[in-house]
C-alpha cells in the first residue's frame, strides 16, 4: 500500500442535516462567511487567515438528549487590513471604484457581527424550525479579535508553529 495512516475520531449528531454537531456546523459556516463577505467586497478589509470557535449550552431532558439552549460564546479571529488607515485601492487588487478607508477597529468588530455572525446565524435552521439567531443574545460572549489587531496572517503569521497549528486546522481544536 501507500504506506500512509490516520486516526479517525468523531460522531454523527441529529442537530444539523448535515449530521455534524452544532458547534462544528456554526463555526464552520461562520468561517466560510468570513471568505463570502471578503470576496464579495462588502468586508473588503478583511483578509484571509480567520479562526472561529462556538460554545453552545444545551439543556439535557429527563430521557438524556440534549437541545441547544443558547449560543454561550463565539471567537472570531480574523485577519484584517490596518484599522483606519488602509485603502480599498491598495488592499484590493484590480479594484477600480472609489477609493475608501478601513474602518475603526470598532466598526470592523460591529461589522462582522452584523455582517458574519447574525447573518450566518439567520441562515442556519435548529431542529424546532427556529433560525440559530434565536440563540444568540446579549448573554452571547463575544470575542471578536481577542488579540488586538490580526493585520499579518497566514504563514508568516503563523512562522514557528508546526503541530499543534496542523492539529488545530485539521481537528476545529
């Protein structure tokens, strides 16, 4: 054979329709709106690299299954052009309309939760027919950005990481 090997780990869920948990489903789809809302130009000041993670708290019934309760917290780190000081002409390539400055660090926050977490919220649809924005509310704990700013990414971002960043991009830790 090709002499190559794998461990595999993991469990089908009737949370989703796609049999994935949840959590996995949200962050994954947050994720993929992150590059949807770059590409589109309507966030043209983020940038590639992007990590997201979802908490979700259930309420276990008396026969052991569980239903998603509320959206405890959601981590969006994600790369970004430098806050108030970056230019739509020089950030996008081919880009030939009118010029506009990145926003406030502030305003990109606000931004990617209006425009990437209750959008992406408002499409996914729970098991009782209700979008997954009804999870979401003031109780959410959100960490946009954690870190500050994110302007370097990629591999020059992540230059000296080798395992454990394999891990983390492979496995969702």
């Amino acid at each position: 054979g090709a002499g190559d090997q794998g461990i595999m780990f993991g469990y089908a869920s009737d949370e989703t329709e796609d049999c994935m948990p949840l959590t996995h489903s949200v962050a994954t789809k947050l994720g993929k709106k992150l590059t949807d809302v770059r590409k589109s130009g309507k966030l043209w000041w983020l940038r590639p690299d992007g990590k997201t993670q979802v908490t979700i708290e259930y309420l276990q019934k008396a026969d052991g299954s569980v239903e998603p309760k509320k959206l405890h917290t959601i981590v969006i780190s994600t790369q970004h052009a430098e806050p108030s000081r970056a230019t739509r002409c020089k950030e996008v390539a081919d880009y030939t309309g009118a010029d506009e400055t990145a926003p406030s660090m502030e305003e990109m926050n606000r931004l990617i939760v209006e425009e990437v977490i209750k959008a992406t919220l408002s499409e996914i649809m729970l098991k009782n027919g209700q979008p997954a924005l009804t999870l979401f509310g003031g109780f959410t704990h959100l960490h946009i950005n954690p870190s500050g700013k994110f302007i370097i990414g990629g591999p020059q971002g992540d230059a000296g990481l080798t395992v454990g960043k394999i891990i983390i991009n492979t496995h969702g830790g």
